[in-house]
C-alpha cells in the first residue's frame, strides 16, 4: 500500500459499461486511488509494469481469449509480485473459479461475482481487504461448494452439526470468529469451540492464519 495510505488500483473489464461503471466507483473512495483502466489482457499487463499497483481488480474473462485471462494473471502475479492483490470479477459461481484462484494462497485474493457489485461496499471492501493480505470469496460460491457436498454420498461434512455448518460456511467466506458469532448471534468463544470441532471432524489442522484456513476449507468442500 502506498505511504499516504492510498490503495494504488488498476482495472480491467472489457464491457465498456461495466467498466466506466467500476471506474466511478473506485474513484469514488477517498482512500483508493485508480491509477488505470484496461480493456484487455495485454493492456492491463503494461499498466501493471508501468505503475505496479497495490491491488489488481480484473474480469475473469478478457480478449485476446475470453477465457480465464484474471485467473491466470493472478497466478503469475503470485510469483512475479507476491505482496499484490487480486480481485476477480465473475459472472460465474462455479466454485472451480475460486478454488484455481486460490490455488497458491489465499492471501491477497478475492472472487466476487458481478451481480453482487451493484452493492456499493461489496468492491470497495474487497479491494480493502486483499490491499492488506486478506480474502474475501463471495458467499454464493461458499453456498455453491456446501451444497455439491450435501449431494455427495458419504460426504465428510455429514458429521458435521447444522450449526457447525452455518460457523463454516460463514469461516470460507474469511470471516473472523468475532464476525461469525455476530451473523449467527453466538458469543466468541461458542465460535471458537465449533471452529475447533469442524477442523477436528474434518482431519483438518487448524492454522493461526485465517487465510489458510479458508483456503483449507474451500479445497475440502471441492474435494
């Protein structure tokens, strides 16, 4: 993040709209500072060189392909710009988006689906989060994954309680347990004990990081 404080953002979105809509958006906080705006793969990736930026907010699909171009700059901006952030843009909620996203960490990532941009906090808040090493992964994917388990016979999450279903789906969206026990009116601690029987039940070892933990989560929904 810059040292005035600012989170340096550049954008990219092909649907000229969309994008102007982003754009005035963006503008719009007073403490983001849009440096650029893309329309391609190409032209965000010099933009990207130019002004290394502290957070990237990209469509999941641009030309030349129309394909996974967000995912994939994503992926090598893990390894050629570790501290950037990532926040991709989707009109898909194929949980196999958000799982190839956060392949390589968790940390600095964020999947948001389009139709959910509209609420104004929703971006802002996102592009907040992963400027800081945070995630955030739009809840109707966390849906996504907790009912393709559901479906599934002998699915771990079976011996999982209802409600310590409700603490983890609230957990793969980053959550922390103080937020948790706010959504679902339960104190800290109540939180605690149920994180602490879910990663038990799911012969999962718990991290300190709360980023990894979303991750682990989200693969093993997947799984």
């Amino acid at each position: 993040m810059a040292a005035s404080g600012t989170t340096r953002v550049v954008l990219g979105e092909d649907h000229a709209l969309l994008r102007e809509g982003l754009a005035t958006l963006l503008r719009g906080a007073d403490d983001i500072e849009l440096i650029g705006v893309a329309e391609d793969l190409p032209s965000l990736e010099a933009l990207i060189a130019d002004h290394d930026p502290d957070v990237v907010v990209t469509d999941i699909r641009m030309p030349p392909t129309g394909t996974d171009e967000g995912i994939a700059l994503a992926g090598r901006l893990r390894a050629e710009h570790p501290a950037m952030g990532v926040v991709v843009l989707s009109q898909h909620d194929d949980p196999a988006y958000a799982l190839a996203l956060l392949e390589h960490g968790s940390e600095g990532r964020a999947y948001l689906l389009k139709e959910r941009i509209s609420q104004v906090g929703e971006l802002l808040a996102a592009v907040r989060e992963v400027a800081a090493g945070g995630s955030v992964i739009d809840p109707k994917v966390v849906e996504g994954l907790v009912s393709a388990n559901r479906r599934a016979p002998a699915s771990e999450l079976d011996r999982l309680t209802p409600r310590e279903r409700e603490v983890l789906a609230e957990m793969a969206t980053g959550k922390s347990n103080a937020a948790i026990a706010s959504t679902l009116v339960l104190s800290e601690r109540a939180v605690e004990k149920h994180t602490n029987s879910i990663f038990s039940k799911l012969g999962l070892t718990e991290e300190p990081d709360l980023n990894r933990r979303v991750k682990a989560v989200l693969v093993h929904l997947a799984a």
